[in-house]
C-alpha cells in the first residue's frame, strides 16, 4: 500500500472511530489526513471504494497490532497468549480509534449485504492465518479453539472499551483459556 493511500485512509479510520460512517466525507479524509483537496476523491472515486478501503486498513492494522515488530507470531501457547494480549492492550489504547471503526463497520455489515461480502473477504483471510497459527500452536481442535479465542477476545476488548478493568492483564486472561482448552506442546 502507497503511503499516500495508507495515510488517506488512517485518515478514515479516526474519522469513523470519531462520527461514525457518516462522517467519512472525502473533503474530511483530505482535512485529516492534510492533503490537497481533492486528493481523497482521486484515490477513492467512490463513497463505496472508500469505506471498503477503510475496512482493508482496518484489517491490515489489526494484523499489525497481533504480530507487532516481529514477522510471525510464535506458534506456541505463550506466543499466541502474548500476541493476542498484545493485540488487546493495543486495541484498547494506541489502536483504540481502528477497534472503534471495526465496530462501526461490522455493524453496518450487518446492515449492508455489499459491504458484508466485502468485509467478508478480508476476515476471511485474517481467520485462515489465525487457525493455522492455532494449530501449531498446539490446538488439538484448532476451529473450535479459533472460535473461542477469537470470541473471547472480541468480548474482551468490546467490554473494556466501555467498562475498562483496572490493571488489566489480557496476556494472563488469553493463557488461562488457552489452559482450559488444553493444548498440548507443538
């Protein structure tokens, strides 16, 4: 991705996180993200093309924030506990405004067949990464682990948002799950 196209739809996201989809205006990208007027328009041509670039970035954020500095995510039980914590802690603070928009646009998926077969197509991708991490990791039912972890982790960071818990430690939460569903050593 272009650093022009990432900065332009960073730019979305904190607009989105800030007013919702209604305030994804192309002249407010531009605004935002200071750039020449017009320039949001040129990149994205449609309000359409936009909101799907914005739920990409989104996306690809959210892959930033589970793996952070590194290139692969250690598949072991501690190493997807302390990705997943890491991404919790991110998602709630640095990240804070790319959970909020993701919020914004599952949301709207659920109203919107287009933008959920679109919004599909990524989240598709990100959970076969994420089963086969599960899997090496040590999962003796890795889609059934998958689907745990990922609920309880959505569940997480949906409840702190509103009701933060003091000295939250999400890495010890994730192992304690991981723990319960018994993984053996990969």
């Amino acid at each position: 991705m272009s650093n022009l196209r990432a900065q332009l739809l960073d730019a979305g996201i904190e607009l989105v996180a800030d007013h919702g989809l209604e305030g994804l205006v192309p002249c407010e990208v531009d605004r935002r993200a200071g750039v020449t007027d017009g320039t949001t328009q040129e990149c994205f041509p449609t309000r359409q093309a936009l909101v799907e670039g914005v739920a990409d970035r989104c996306i690809e954020r959210e892959m930033q924030m589970v793996a952070g500095d590194r290139p692969e995510v250690e598949a072991s039980p501690d190493g997807v506990a302390d990705a997943l914590g890491r991404f919790v802690l991110r998602a709630l603070d640095d990240d804070r405004s790319v959970t909020l928009s993701r919020y914004v646009l599952q949301a709207e998926a659920a109203r919107t067949p287009a933008l959920r077969a679109f919004y599909g197509v990524g989240a598709d991708n990100v959970d076969t990464w994420a089963l086969d991490l599960v899997r090496r990791a040590g999962s003796r039912h890795p889609e059934r682990d998958f689907g745990l972890l990922a609920n309880y982790v959505t569940g997480l960071v949906f409840h702190e948002l509103a009701l933060p818990t003091p000295d939250l430690d999400p890495v010890a939460r994730v192992r304690d799950v991981i723990g319960a569903l018994q993984w053996s050593a990969p």
